[in-house]
C-alpha cells in the first residue's frame, strides 16, 4: 500500500480494527483473498471517511445437507412347502439362480425353478397344467427341451428331464416327483428357509420351506424430534448402496411410541425407491443403507459476503465496486455466503462502508 498508507493505519479506531479482523478470519475460511485496501483521503474528506474493505468475488458453493440411514423393510412370503419326509441334511438359503439346490433331505436334494405357480404333481406322463409349462420353460432355458413350451407333458418332456437329472447327477428316470423343485418369483433373487428347514431337523412333510420377498419394499427414516427438525418436508433424500444411488422424497410421516419420527420415503414418480435395482439390495427383512438428506441443494456460481449487498429503495439489491454501485440478482444464499449474477468473478466488492460499518 505504501508508506503513506501504512501511516494511515494507525489513526484507524479500535472499533473498526475490531470489525476489520471479524471480516478477515470469516472471508479467509470461505477460502476468498480479501484485499483490505485503505483508500487515499482526498483533499475534503476526513481519514475515516476513506477507509474500505473489499473482498473479491469468488466461484463458490453453498448448501448442506445431513448423513443419516435409511431401514428397508423386506417383508417375506412362503411360496413352497416341504413334501419329502426325513432329517435335513443340507440347507443353502441365499441368492439363487433357477436350477440351483436350496436344501436336502436325506440326501435328496431340492432345486429352486423359476415360475409363480406351485409344483402340485408329479412331472410325469399325465400331468398338465401351468406348472407343465413352467418347467418346460426351465428346461429350454438350460438347452434340454427342444420344443415349444406348453401345458402338456409329452415324450419330449421326459427326455428333456433326463438330460437334466443327468448333468445334476440324478437318477435319470424322466419323472420329477412332488417336492424335489420348488417355484420362486423372480429368480436369480433371493430364496430363504422357513425355521423347520434346518440341518438336522426331522420333517414329516408338509412344512413350510421356502420363503421369497414379497415385492413389497418400504423404505423409512427414522429421526428424533431434533433431527427432524432439520429437515424440510420437501427435502431430497439420496439413498445408496455400494454404487448404486436412487433419488427419494418423504410420502408419509407419522410417529412411533417413543415419539421419533418416521418418514415413509418414494421416489419422486411415487414409484419404490429402488425402482428396477431393487433386486440388488441386499437380503434380510430389515436392511440398513447410508443416506443424504439434502436440506438446503447445493447452488454453484459467483459468491461473495451476504454482508457486500444491500437493498434500495425500489427493493432491488446492489453490491459497490472499485467501479462503482451495480445491481445484482441473488441467486441463492447460505452459511453468510450469496451467489450472485451481475458481477464477474475477480471483482472486488465492498463489504464495509466508508465508516467501518457492514453494508
């Protein structure tokens, strides 16, 4: 600045030095060079009457949001029951693929098939029905059945059983007794055993088996009263899961008996959250996922102090330069910051006027 600046300074009053260190720890955390510049006085104006403080107009974000979790209920349903009786020798619950062994017993294993209606019967000659069709279905899918898949079972049934009791080492008989597989919904997905179905137990016939998701997925916040309020009812909320993110909005709110609250979340179309990727969440009836609720959308552009803008009389708002006063549009503001149109970046505005006052 000069030696003559530098004398300047020191006729600055307590008050004012005071403020000016406020302003300079405040703009240097937001990460802006602040040019503290001491005008010259000119020939009518006092020393304290030319003193200002500018900082430079800077691109800048503003926003918050908070880190919180989101349960996913995952309700279950039995789709198949047990038909062979004995001791459990084996259980494999998890994620399945159609063809694949869920259990065994006696060593007679029992293998999971694509398909929403129960096996009823024997697959044998005689039999008919939708449950025909759906194995013959799984059959083409594993390149055994070389016709066209319908409700009768045929010689071309039997052989393409065959093939396959063979390549899963099976006796090759070309008849698939009742129980040996079981239809699950929207396979590969998640299978699980019923509590009977465990290595060891003794079955008699008849239990419940295989438990399937429903299809019915809830996502929920949980939050305390403080927590909640943090968060806007129209707040977006991201839920992810490894690398997968989905976009969610609070539905419904109610509260539970110990007074939290709980948001009931959809997707903005007001479809599930997870939309076609539900199939990856992972398994259980309850699952927990990290998410961010989004309480105030970030906003980019040209920032500078809440402080350097002021209101006019007509109730537009303008921010004084080294050029003088220009109009600005607020875009957004935050956190002591406001994004700004109608100045560039690298411009210099004023944050405290000619008396060391905040404008």
């Amino acid at each position: 600045m000069g030696t003559r600046n530098a004398s300047e300074s020191k006729k600055l009053s307590p008050r004012f030095l005071s403020l000016l260190l406020v302003v300079a720890v405040v703009c240097g955390t937001l990460g802006w060079a602040i040019n503290a510049t001491l005008v010259g006085q000119s020939a009518n104006a006092s020393p304290e009457a030319s003193q200002s403080v500018w900082v430079k107009a800077e691109l800048s974000s503003i926003g918050s949001s908070l880190n919180l979790s989101t349960t996913v209920k995952q309700p279950t349903q039995v789709v198949a029951s047990n038909h062979l009786p004995g001791v459990v020798s084996a259980a494999t619950p998890g994620q399945k693929k159609s063809g694949e062994a869920l259990y065994s017993v006696a060593g007679t294993d029992v293998y999971a098939i694509s398909g929403t209606t129960p096996f009823y019967q024997d697959m044998g000659p005689g039999a008919s029905g939708a449950n025909v069709k759906q194995l013959e279905d799984f059959l083409k899918d594993q390149g055994h059945f070389t016709g066209t898949p319908d409700t009768r079972f045929t010689s071309q049934t039997t052989l393409a059983i065959k093939k396959w009791q063979k390549e899963t080492n099976q006796k090759p008989t070309g008849i698939i007794p009742l129980g040996r597989i079981v239809a699950i919904p929207a396979l590969p997905g998640q299978a699980d055993l019923a509590e009977s179905i465990r290595t060891g137990k003794t079955l008699t016939g008849g239990e419940d088996a295989v438990l399937a998701p429903s299809g019915e997925r809830t996502f929920t916040l949980s939050l305390t009263a403080d927590q909640a309020a943090l968060i806007p009812q129209d707040s977006i909320i991201e839920v992810q899961h490894g690398k997968l993110s989905w976009k969610a909005q609070i539905g419904q709110t109610t509260t539970d008996e110990s007074d939290n609250v709980i948001h009931t979340l959809t997707a903005p179309d007001g479809e599930a959250v997870c939309k076609k990727e539900c199939d990856q969440l992972p398994t259980g009836s309850n699952v927990t996922l990290r998410s961010k609720v989004i309480v105030v959308p970030e906003t980019k552009g040209i920032g500078i102090p809440a402080a350097a803008v002021t209101t006019t009389a007509g109730g537009g708002t303008e921010v004084v330069t080294e050029n003088g006063t220009v109009p600005v549009e607020i875009v957004a503001s935050g956190q002591g910051i406001v994004i700004v149109t109608g100045v560039e970046r690298g411009t210099n505005v004023q944050v405290l006027n000619a008396q060391g006052e905040e404008n």
